[in-house]
C-alpha cells in the first residue's frame, strides 16, 4: 500500500477509535494499521458467532489460534481469551463458547465484538518488536527476544524512530543473545532482513502517527523464512506533548558566542560587601583578568570594587553581552524585564529558589519573561561559568584559569567543583567549565553546538540527570561526534525501572536502558562514574586516533599482562595475533625466559635498552595500531627512565609521521606517580597502580573513532 493511500486509511482509523473515547485497538484494527504498512500478519478473520469460527477455521486448513476482540479488554490472556491450537470444528466451538464466557466472567460489562480466528504460525525463533513514546527521546524502536524470555531476560535495544534499513539490521546484533538468531546447535538461524524489516515498519509508523503512544509485535515468530507479528497492540496517546521552543543552529551560535566570547558584562546585584555572591562574583572577574567592560549594578552602591555602580542595568552605556544575576530569586523577573529592555541577549541566573525547591511558578515567569524579550537564560540555581580563553571567571566559586581543550559541563554545583578540583590536581587544560542547573533555556545541546564549532575545545565532557529534549541532543550530538569526542555521565542509573504501560516494550522500555541505547546511537562515549568522566576528557585530547583494531601489549610483568589483556577485552579491543615474522623479530629483543606472542612479556629485569627496542617495533609495525604498555618498578629500569624513553621515542615516531595511541600502567612504588604525569604531558596516557584505567581510555578512544567514522565497525 502506498503513503499516499495508507495514511488516510490509518487517519481514518485512529480518529474513530479516539472518537469513541478508546486509547486501545482491538486486534481486527490492529491488522488494518500492519496491512496499511506491511507489517506481516498471520492470516485473521473476526467471527461474531460459532459458525463464522467454524468457517474460518476451516478455511485456514489447520490448527489455529482464538482470541478475544473486545474494546474494553486489552490483556487477553489474563482474561482467558486466548486458547492456542484450536483444530476440528468440535474444539472450535468449544473454544469460542469458552472463549466469551471466560472474557464475561473477567469483565461482565464488556463490549464483545466476537472472536478472531487467527493462522496458527509454525515454530520459531520469538522476537519482540515495538515502539514506545519516551519522555526524553520521543519515538523509540524497541527490538528484542520475545515471549517468555522478555520478561525474565530483558534483552532489548532501542533506537530513536524512525530507523533507517541498516539500523534496523544493527539490533539484532545489539542484544546480548544476538547468537542464536544467527542460529546455534544445529538450529537455522532467522530471516534477518525480514527480522529487519517489521522493526522498520513499526519505527515509520509511530513517526508517522505522533498520536500513538505504544505498538507491541510480541511474539514476532521469526524463522529462516520470514518474520510474521503473531499479535499487534496499539495504544494511543491521552495528552499532547508540550512543544518546546526550538532554536536555529545560527541562533544557537550567535548567542552562544556572545555568551562564551563578551565583550562586556554586567553583574546584577554586585556588591562591596565580603561574602555575598555578588562580591564573590565582581571580584573573580577583576582578578582573573577579563579584558572586557564589567559593570557592577545595584541601586544602592556609587562605586563597587573601583568600578562605577549603576542603579539599574539600563543605565549601563554601549552593548553588554551578558547579565550575570546575583540577586534573590523573587527580584529576579522585574530585572530580567530591565535586561530585555536593554538588550542584552544572555542571562547567567546565579540564584537558588526556582524549580528545585518547588518554585515552578516562578521558574515558568522567568521563562516566559525571557522568550518574550528573546533572552538566553543559563541556569537558574548554577555556580556560575568559566570561560578561560576569555579569562572570564563569572561564578562565585573557586577561580580556573589553566587554558586548554576540554570544555566541562554540570547540572549539580557539587559535580562542578569536583571537575574544579580534578582539573586543578591533573593540571588539566579547560576551555570553558559551565553550570546548567534548572536548565529553564540553555541546556546541553546549545553548549554541544557552540563546543563542537569551538576552536578552543578538542574534547567536551557533560554530567546530567536528564535531558530536556532527547531528540534535539542526539541532533547536535551527530554534529560534534564526527570533529570531537563527546563524553556523558549520566546520573540516575539505579532510579531507572519500568514505567507503568499497556504493552510489554513499554514495561521495558526503563530510562537508563534508553538512554543507554541511543546515547550509543549518537556516537557519545558513556562514562561509568565520574572520574571516569573526567579521565576520559583528560586523556582522549592527549591519544591520536587508532587506524585499525590491532591492539599489542608489551609487558615488564606477566601478572600485568594478563590483566592488562582482561582489561582489552572489557574494553571490546582486539589483542592482534602476532604472525610469525613479528613474533620473531619481538624474540630478538627479550630474553629467553620471557614470553612472545601478545602480551609480549620482557620480563622485569631488563634493561631500559629493552623497553626502548620492542617499543620502537611496536611503533614501526604498520601491522599494530595501538600499544599498551605495562611498566615494572626495578632499580634496573627507574620509573622516570622508562617514562623519558617511552616519551622520546613516541615523539621521533610522530615526528616521522607515525602516530598510534601509546597508554600505560605503571606498578611500581611512589616514584611512578611522577613518571606517569610525565608521560601524559609528553602524549603518553599513563596511570600508577591500575590496569583497569589506561586501557578504558584506550577503548573510549576506539568507541570515539568508530563513531566518528575513523574506524570500522560501528560505534
């Protein structure tokens, strides 16, 4: 059925069914909605008496299935209106009386349409497919094993809707039991593209009908010769969503550069007085050496920090950029007024007491206040914003200003100060550490498009608890991903669990586990914890991008090896087999006693000259793309010699040209602390006392270069 022909007869449908005050489809409906779309159906019909099921059985030639069709009744089975197997027309009377009887007795008050009389479908492999709309991420695809399993298991995948062919295809290797549709012990494997093709249909028409809030194909009964939805359950909506304000990409820019590179600043509610924010706030931009105009304003002050103090923000002459607010939260609307009226494009919203503390009257006031006057708000209830190659320190907390790549976002203070405080200890260079708060405008896919154009920013790191608009995220997620790594701490994991629902992807469809998926889709990098979060971004600057998947590990310890290769699996890298020209050129170096192949373990007594020359192999190699280096402490090879020639010999590699990520671990006593920060500020990712570590970062640069294209394979 063409587009044209199926979504008048799907429009049709639906709005008779919401018409009669209806959410849920009966079955007959539901084969109206597959058939417009090619959603592949066992064959139906609807008996309203016995001798239409008796006919119809007849006429599909075997054993069938029956089933109760009845508005008010969406769990068949619980209501024992479900008998599988029906054949002969003695049992198909049987059924059909058993069937209404069971049906009136669970529900007495409900409309009975009669009896659908389904093709009983052969053995096969039960898939689920379906859709759900999710509060973040709008319409998602659901795909996973089916029947019993999907309850007990939980191994399902999810995608933003609408999925493409190839999308569809990749997940069904996206679940954890991805063998046995490709068939075990003996057993044929399914029609994959078949498989493919329902999760297609059902993704195009949840994309297409925004008014359907769930579909449910469970079972798919797949075989090798096809994949045929043995039951359809469609629910509709109750509410519209909410739409929210949509930005261009050249607005976002604009503002957001205004935001990130101002000229001028005026702060809200500045003040001379020890311990108020607003002092706190005046004096981190004149000591950390804005070059721009800062304009303290508060009606009550002439001079604030030898700076002229206007009564109102109006009052301020030429342009000003941003309006930083220091002021409590119930002043808060009358001086956004002020601000619009002086045209000033972003609001950073210091102050606490909105949303957060039950306030959304007030928060929903500001918002409104500053659509209309086409303010940017950041915030409310943040510390404030770092943008350091601006010398900008517009927060009251603790001053940064160490300039460097990596752009660093929060929604919690507490997140904020601990990045603070990591990139202080690790000398870690930012671009721009930003608080996001309420997220009443501004939230993570405006700072992701202003980042990903930044030239300032090589790496962007963001921890959230949510996300406003899911959609517009991966959107600008799919911009970044391909010039820059993007890395996400998402908060909340434990909390995720199945919302209430009327179909099983519904039931499944927990926060985390979307989340989980489609932040995979769109290529970002998902740290497990927050330092994690922070070594990720730290480290993923310093590494070059891997060109091929072979990953080599040269060893002082054999202990350190074999952790070092549990960690490269964990990780999902791939330990090159070494061919025997390799292994023999890596034995001309180690003694007899040590060990080729991969690891290759040199043992702990040699000498730095060892080190040095399987190290120069490694990089030399075309054949290798990645080294992963495992360090012993002995008197015979010092900490800080190893690092020294580990990092001489990466640079005159890199200076001819060869460039291949280069991670280590360091065991050893106190000494490798030293060693190990020398080698991460001479490009060699290094880390004392963990294997775990250097080979995470490893492979969050591997997940990074697939996702941006570099690589093979997917993300």
């Amino acid at each position: 059925m063409t587009a044209e022909v199926r979504t008048p007869t799907v429009r049709a449908l639906l709005d008779a069914v919401r018409a009669e005050g209806r959410t849920a489809l009966t079955a007959p409906e539901g084969k109206v909605i597959a058939d417009a779309y090619g959603i592949a159906v066992p064959g139906e019909e609807l008996a309203a008496d016995v001798d239409e099921a008796v006919a119809y059985a007849a006429r599909f030639g075997g054993p069938v299935v029956m089933k109760i069709v009845s508005p008010d009744i969406l769990h068949k089975t619980d209501a024992g209106g479900v008998i599988v197997g029906v054949e002969g027309a003695a049992d198909v009377r049987a059924a059909f009386c058993r069937i209404v009887e069971n049906a009136r007795a669970y529900a007495p008050g409900a409309r009975i349409e009669g009896v659908q009389v389904q093709e009983l479908l052969p053995k096969g492999q039960e898939v689920i497919v379906g859709a759900v709309t999710d509060p973040t991420f709008g319409k998602v695809v659901a795909f996973g094993l089916g029947g019993v399993l999907v309850e007990v298991l939980k191994d399902v995948t999810f995608r933003l809707a609408p999925v493409d062919a190839d999308e569809a295809l990749s997940m069904l290797d996206s679940i954890r039991s991805a063998e046995i549709l490709r068939g075990v012990r003996g057993q044929a494997g399914v029609d994959r593209w078949a498989v493919a093709e329902q999760i297609r249909r059902v993704s195009r028409l949840v994309a297409d009908f925004p008014e359907i809030a769930e579909v449910d194909l469970n079972p798919v009964i797949a075989t090798a010769d096809g994949a045929v939805a043995a039951d359809i359950r469609v629910i509709l909506s109750t509410e519209t969503p909410k739409e929210r304000r949509r930005y261009t990409r050249e607005e976002i820019l604009t503002s957001m550069r205004r935001l990130m590179q101002p000229r001028s600043v005026a702060v809200i509610g500045a003040s001379n007085e020890a311990g108020k924010i607003g002092n706190s706030v005046m004096r981190n931009l004149v000591d950390g050496g804005f070059a721009g105009e800062i304009h303290p304003v508060n009606p009550r002050a002439d001079d604030i920090l030898g700076r002229k103090a206007y009564k109102s923000v109006t009052d301020v002459p030429g342009e000003v950029d941003v309006a930083v607010f220091a002021i409590p939260a119930r002043f808060v609307a009358a001086a956004l007024e002020e601000v619009g009226r002086k045209r000033i494009p972003n609001a950073v919203l210091i102050p606490s007491g909105f949303a957060e503390t039950g306030e959304h009257e007030l928060q929903d006031e500001i918002v409104a206040i500053a659509e209309r006057l086409g303010i940017r708000l950041l915030g409310p209830n943040i510390y404030g914003y770092y943008s350091t190659w601006q010398d900008l320190c517009a927060t009251f907390c603790t001053p940064y200003d160490v300039k460097g790549g990596v752009a660093l976002t929060s929604q919690s203070g507490g997140i904020g100060m601990a990045i603070l405080g990591f990139a202080r200890t690790t000398k870690t260079g930012v671009s721009a550490i930003v608080g996001l708060g309420n997220k009443s405008d501004l939230d993570e896919d405006d700072l992701l498009t202003w980042f990903g154009e930044d030239p300032h920013t090589e790496c962007i790191a963001m921890h959230l608890e949510d996300l406003k608009d899911g959609r517009a995220f991966v959107e600008a997620a799919r911009e970044t991903v391909p010039k820059k790594p993007v890395v996400v701490l998402k908060a909340g994991r434990t909390a995720a669990g199945a919302r209430a629902a009327g179909s099983h992807t519904g039931a499944l469809a927990g926060d985390d586990a979307v989340y989980d998926d489609i932040l995979r889709q769109a290529g970002v990098i998902r740290a497990p914890g927050l330092n994690d979060m922070l070594e990720y971004a730290r480290a993923l600057p310093v590494l070059p991008a891997p060109r091929g998947d072979n990953v080599v590990i040269i060893t002082g310890a054999g202990g350190s090896g074999v952790l070092l290769s549990d960690a490269v699996t964990d990780n999902g890298l791939s330990l090159m087999e070494i061919p025997a020209d390799l292994d023999a050129a890596f034995r001309e170096f180690i003694p007899p006693f040590g060990a080729a192949g991969n690891p290759v373990d040199i043992t702990g007594g040699e000498p730095p000259s060892t080190y040095e020359a399987t190290i120069r192999l490694g990089l030399e190699d075309p054949r290798i793309h990645a080294l992963v280096l495992g360090y012993w402490h002995t008197i015979v090879t010092p900490p800080m010699v190893f690092a020294e020639l580990t990092a001489r010999v990466v640079a005159e590699f890199r200076e001819r040209g060869i460039e291949k990520p280069v991670v280590a671990s360091l065991a050893g006593d106190v000494e490798v602390e030293e060693a190990c920060q020398y080698l991460f500020e001479h490009g060699v990712v290094a880390y004392p006392y963990t294997t775990e570590k250097p080979v995470a970062v490893l492979g969050a640069k591997y997940r990074w270069a697939r996702a941006a294209g570099l690589l093979g394979g997917g993300s």
